[in-house]
C-alpha cells in the first residue's frame, strides 16, 4: 500500500474541547486529521487506516492512554505515540517513554509546543523510514548468492525479479517441485520495501480447509470446537510485509473466496467474527500446477487468478538450466560440508559428466540431497563418480539423438515423465503442468502405450 501523501494524525481524548482544540490547531499544516473519544475507537481506526502519528490523552475513562500505548507498540511497532498528560511529573514522563512513547505533552501546554512536537515527531519518523531504505538498497548492491545461476534463464529471471521487486503487486511464482519457489519469493521480499517487516509462507497443501482458513485469516473464540481463545492469522502476523502461499493450486473454493476478499479490500474477518481488519500484506503465490488449467476444470476461481497473476514469474527446471548444475553442485557440496565442520571438497570430472547428463525431476532439492549424501559419504578429497547414487549412474546420458520434431520431442518427453511417474497420470501431468484430460488427449494422440504399466501394477 502507497503511503499517503499528506499525514495522518489521530488525536484520542475523552474530552470534546480538547479533541477539536488539537484538531484545529494542527488544521493549518495539511495534515489529515481523525479524532477519536476512546481507545477503542482508536484501534479500529489503526487497524484499517494507514496512520503516521497518534496523539493521546492519558488518563481516560476506562481503557486509558497507557492501554491504548502497548496496544498500539504490540500491533504497530513502528507507529510513534505522543502521550498528553495533565500530570506533569517526572515519574510519569518517564513511564510513558519506558513504555513506548516517543514524547509527551504536558498540560496547559501552548499550540505552538503541540506544533513543533508534531513536526519533530513526524521528521523523526521519515528520516527512520529513509534509514531503512537506504539500508535496503545498500543490502541490495552486496552479492547474494541463495539464487544461484548464471544461465540465460536464470539471468532474465533474476532481471525480471528485479523490476517487481520494489513493488506491491501481487506475484505468482510457478514452476516444477524443488525448483526453489519460495527461495525466489524469499529474494523478492529481501529486495522490496518491506524487507525490514515479516515474510511468512504456508503450505496450502499441507493442511485441511478449516484449519487452514484458521492459520491465514485467525479465529475468534469458539469459532469451532477447540478454538479456546480468540487468534490471529498469518495475514496479520505479516502486516506491513510479505505471505507466500505456497501450492495455493490446492486451496478450496471456500478458502479462495475468502482469499479473494482479502486481494480486494485489504480487509480480513477472523473465522466466527463479522469485523473486519484492514491488513497491509504483499501476497506471492506459489504453484507447481497449470492454474489456467484448473479454472477450466473450476477447480479454481477465475478471479482470484487474474488477481494473484498480475506478475507471474515462471521457475525453469534444472534440465534447462544444464550450465547451472556445476556451479549449484559445488555450491551446495561446500555448504553441506562447511555445516559439519569438514574440509572442503571438489567433485571429479566423471562425476560432475554424470550429474550434468542426469535430468534430475526432483530439480536443486533432488541436487541438494545428492550433495548433502555425497557431503558425508565422501572419504576422500574429491567427489568420484562411484560416490553417486546408483540411479544417478545408472541413467541415460542426455547425448542420444535429437528429435526432429516438435510432436517427436513432445512425445518423447511425455513418454519419458511417464515411465518415471510408472504411468501415474495424476503425478505425470503434475509434472507436465497440464490437466489430466490433456494428458490423456496427447497420450492417445501420439499412441503412447500404457498397458505395460498397468501390467507392472498388476
């Protein structure tokens, strides 16, 4: 969410006069004003309106403005609070700073101190917020290597990922399991402006709707059998930064819609309350599924594609990308070996041939395996070729004749992801990132026999 241009001030007081006396004191310097007579009118302002100063009375009816104080550092760290108080002590200056605030005001106080407290305040907090992005920008200049490519693949994706990082919209990633989907969500949020706030993910796939819905929007209490207490979700928990769902292909309809509102409004519902809660939350999408295909089959909503896909990032597998795997194969053998604290090790010119030759359908996580076995298998100085898995050994070389064809290459690759998934359809068209109709049609086209398979099986 862009921040507005003019400030946002809201003033909590239980008095009148002394809400529309601020009010028209600080109404002269552009600013936009809100005035509130509790605290809990306050809250539901700062829960769904962006806000750059709080000013509070302390003592107030009820909840007062100490209570309004450590809500307002627990929910919005970053939000500043300057107190007023008619209580001009030492003790309680002291306790109000303590406890979070940035300044106080003591009564009777002049409009020109309210003016100049709140001018200082706000430069304060831009001069913090420029901090952070320079210090941002600096971290973006030093050489990451968590993705790791010098492909031509992965140079335009890495290129790509750099024009939408400093942005807001939403991003779907797609691409093959073990591809490093949420490595690259993960680098899109460590590039954007909200690095400094929380980048949280959730497997979509890994968990039933109704707790599901639980863990993303939070319940209140009693929302369902076993909600004790009221919860906050992981939209709320990434206020001001980044939510990767990953395998959101597998969420349900009812999930999505709820979702969808989410994209919308910026605003979530708890399970079991009508209220809602303005979030501030760059949401990226993962999938290893065709979703155009899944709307097809309304499996998934067509809206909530167009919203998620505004900026789709497509991940290659590591068969495209052959010039990267001695680069990532030395990586990750170094990184397994340095995390045991042994020396470090080369990989022999044999077997460096057979890892580059290998299709690897697991991709770099299958990769990150072989390293991390061949990390501590290895007795020597050098990765052998004889310190590879047998399958890996064991596999065709990439060197047999090219097609000639689009359909003969086509065929061939359908006919190979079959004979590793041994003729699973669902899986194999998982692979493919087609709809299992679409497989089958190509199967029948290119009269791909399935019988010895199903002769295995049986």
């Amino acid at each position: 969410m862009k921040r507005p241009a003019t400030p946002h001030i809201v003033i909590v007081d239980d008095e009148p006069a002394m809400r529309d006396g601020l009010k028209e004191c600080l109404g002269d310097d552009d600013y936009r004003i809100t005035t509130c007579a509790d605290t809990t009118a306050a809250q539901a302002v700062l829960d769904h309106e962006h806000v750059d100063l709080v000013i509070s009375d302390l003592v107030m009816p009820e909840r007062d403005g100490m209570e309004l104080l450590e809500w307002t550092r627990q929910r919005h760290p970053l939000l500043p609070v300057v107190m007023i108080t008619g209580y001009s002590t030492v003790a309680t200056a002291v306790e109000a700073m303590r406890r979070g605030a940035v300044d106080y005001i003591p009564k009777p106080f002049e409009l020109d101190e309210v003016r100049i407290t709140v001018r200082k305040t706000l430069q304060a907090a831009g001069l913090e917020r420029e901090n952070r992005r320079l210090r941002r920008q600096l971290d973006s200049l030093r050489p990451r290597v968590e993705v790791i490519g010098e492909s031509g693949v992965m140079k335009e994706l890495m290129r790509q990922l750099d024009q939408i990082a400093g942005s807001d919209l939403p991003t779907l990633i797609t691409g093959e399991t073990g591809t490093g989907k949420e490595l690259l969500a993960r680098e899109i949020h460590a590039r954007s402006d909200r690095a400094d706030d929380p980048f949280l993910s959730i497997n979509c796939a890994a968990l039933p709707e109704t707790l599901l819905e639980s863990e993303l929007f939070g319940h209140a209490r009693g929302a369902f059998t076993g909600a004790a207490k009221d919860r906050d979700g992981l939209f709320q928990a990434a206020d001001g930064g980044t939510l990767l769902l990953d395998e959101v292909g597998d969420m349900s309809l009812a999930a999505q819609a709820r979702l969808l509102r989410v994209l919308q409004n910026g605003e979530v519902k708890r399970l079991g309350e009508n209220a809602p809660k303005f979030v501030d939350v760059r949401v990226i999408a993962a999938t290893n599924q065709p979703l155009a295909d899944l709307v097809e089959l309304r499996q998934f909503r067509e809206d909530l594609y167009f919203r998620l896909n505004v900026v789709s990032l497509c991940v290659p597998p590591l068969r495209e990308r052959r010039e990267d795997i001695p680069l990532l194969a030395e990586y990750l053998l170094h990184a397994n070996r340095q995390g045991r604290g042994l020396s470090r090790l080369t990989i022999a010119p044999a077997a460096m041939s057979r890892l580059e030759a290998y299709d690897w359908p697991g991709n770099v996580r299958e990769l990150e395996n072989v390293m991390r076995r061949g990390a501590v298998l290895c007795d020597g100085q050098s990765l052998a070729q004889d310190d590879l898995p047998t399958h890996i050994l064991e596999s065709p070389r990439s060197d047999a004749r090219v097609p000639r064809s689009l359909e003969e290459a086509e065929s061939q690759h359908i006919t190979a992801v079959l004979e590793e998934t041994r003729g699973n359809i669902s899986y194999a068209a998982r692979i493919l990132q087609i709809s299992r109709p679409t497989l089958r049609s190509k199967i029948e086209k290119y009269a791909i026999d399935m019988a010895r398979w199903r002769e295995e099986a049986e």
